[in-house]
C-alpha cells in the first residue's frame, strides 16, 4: 500500500509540473502571439450549423493602437471601472453581485476584464465550480505576464459582440460601418452596452432599457477621464 500511495503522488507530481509548465508557456505564448480562435467562436460556429445557418466567425484582429481610445474607456466604464487598480480581481464587485443574485432571478456578474479575457482566450463555455478554478488561475498568469494593455487589446479582439461577430473591428464594421479606430464615444458606448447579452441586444436597436444603459456607460466614461495604459 505504501509504495501505491507513493506511486500516486508521483504521477500527481508529475501531472501538476506538466500542466503548470504547459499553461505557463501556453500565457506567454499570447503575450506575443494573437490567439487565432477561441472555444466559443468554435462553439457558436456549430450552434448556428445546428440552427441551420451559415457558418461565421467574422474577426478582425487590430493592435491596442489601431482601437479608438473611447472603445477602450467604454469597455472599463462598462465592465470593470477599477481595470488598472485591481490584480485581476474585484472582491466588492463579486460580492455585490453574489448579494443580488441571491435575491433576484436575473443573474449580475462580477467578472473583471481580466476575468472575461483569462475564460474567453483559454477555457471553454459554460458555468461550473471547476472552470471558475481555471479561470481564477489563468487571471493570475495573464496578470502576472501581461501588461494592462494586452490584456485590454486580446479582450476587445476575441469577445462576442453580436451573432457571429467577435471583437470590436467586426463589430465596428458590421453596425458602424467604419474602422475601429474611428468610433465615437457614442458608438463605443453603444457597443460596450451590449457587452452581457450581444445575442440578443443591438448597439443600434437598442431597448429604452439598453439605451439608459448606453447613457449610463457614457456618464462613466466622462467620470472615469483619460486612462494611463
């Protein structure tokens, strides 16, 4: 028994070096190298084959500098206010959003953008106690080997922002009609607005709920003023 017991932790030893060895690399790997696909675009690709449409990822990759300044202050007035303070976590915000969620059926998150960057680049869809560990592991390392502003560019070029739509050039393109570094404060706000639910909300049929939203994003922004990269 005794040398079974010593041969499992063996194996676990090894297990845990490889899988820290591999994630390790695989973090500075994207430090350098632009993520070619996500396991949701993946995902998303074959609900639409199932519902009978095309297939389509439609993503543009642009540079930190190629993004509109106003896109980037959206996205933290919409999302995560404390984006450069914080190391990858907001222990108010989760537990603001775990109080509401216990009294109402519409669920609040409490994710950072360095949250929704570390789940949408290495982990795959969905909600458990097990990709919640992940995720809270891959924060660390992109907080750990990235910079704000890569973590800030690799999460505006791979989020779902509209059916098929992934990142904010496509998304700029496909309701604006312009490059990304072209939008307007309103514009950015309006996409930024769709940010929870981009399946079902429009930037440009937006809702009196989703406009309040907008507004809401753009009174942030102008509270929020110029953000040091």
């Amino acid at each position: 028994m005794r040398g079974i017991f010593r041969l499992i932790l063996r194996i676990v030893k090894i297990f845990l070096i490889a899988f820290i060895s591999i994630t390790v690399l695989w973090v500075l790997l994207y430090r350098f190298v632009n993520p070619p696909v996500t396991w949701l675009m993946v995902t998303r690709g074959f609900e639409r084959k199932a519902d009978g449409k095309d297939w389509k990822i439609d993503k543009h990759w642009v540079s930190f500098d190629s993004i509109a300044d106003p896109m980037k202050r959206a996205a933290v007035a919409a999302e995560d206010q404390k984006f450069l303070n914080h190391f990858g976590f907001d222990f108010k915000a989760m537990e603001r959003a775990i109080d509401k969620n216990a009294h109402s059926h519409k669920l609040m998150g409490g994710s950072t953008i360095s949250q929704q960057t570390a789940k949408n680049v290495f982990l795959w869809p969905g909600r458990s106690y097990v990709r919640k560990g992940f995720e809270a592991y891959f924060t660390l390392l992109i907080e750990t080997f990235w910079s704000k502003r890569r973590i800030m560019e690799v999460y505006l070029n791979v989020i779902e922002m509209g059916d098929g739509i992934y990142g904010v050039e496509a998304a700029s393109q496909a309701y604006f009609h312009k490059h990304a570094s072209q939008l307007t404060t309103y514009q950015a706000a309006a996409i930024a607005s769709i940010f929870p639910n981009p399946l079902h909300w429009s930037p440009i049929n937006p809702s009196d709920y989703l406009r309040h939203h907008q507004y809401l994003i753009r009174k942030n922004i102008r509270r929020l003023g110029p953000l040091d990269f």
